[in-house]
C-alpha cells in the first residue's frame, strides 16, 4: 500500500464517520472510543452500553488482555517513517 493510499484511505474513514454522524444526528448515539472507555478497564465500557440500553449490568471479569501491552512507540520500530508519512495529514 502506498502512503497515498493510507492517507486516502484515512480520509475516507474519517468522511464517512461524518456522514454517519450527520444520519444519526436526531437519534441517541453512545459513542464509545478504546481510548476512554474500554483501555482503563472494559468494565467500564460495558457499564456504559448497559446503561445505554437501560440494563443492568452484571458482575463480569475480563478472561483477556491486551494485545500490545507495550506503548505504541515501543512497538513500532520506524516511528519516524510513520510520522513523515502522516506529517500534514
């Protein structure tokens, strides 16, 4: 895959997460992102989506862990590679 491709590709993403919001703009929408909600502890984003659709939670526990415990700078060994292909995007 070119780097033209990965931008194209990230701008269509982005295009049709808009899109989407502007569909759902007059409906309830949970929004959850990995970042805030499922990486401090799934649990968390579970209580949300129970919540959401106004159940209640049960007593669970997480059985896996994740992938890539390490940040992503300790993982990718070409971050400057990265970083210039995606400067300006």
């Amino acid at each position: 895959m070119s780097r033209r491709a990965l931008v194209a590709f990230l701008e269509d993403y982005t295009a049709r997460f808009d899109q989407l919001d502007q569909l759902l703009r007059d409906d309830d929408v949970l929004r959850l992102t990995f970042e805030k909600d499922v990486a401090p502890g799934p649990e968390k984003g579970y209580e949300q989506v129970c919540r959401f659709l106004d159940l209640e939670p049960k007593e669970v526990s997480v059985r896996y862990g994740r992938t890539n415990p390490a940040p992503l700078r300790e993982v990718i060994t070409n971050v400057d590679d990265v970083r210039a292909a995606l400067r300006g995007t």
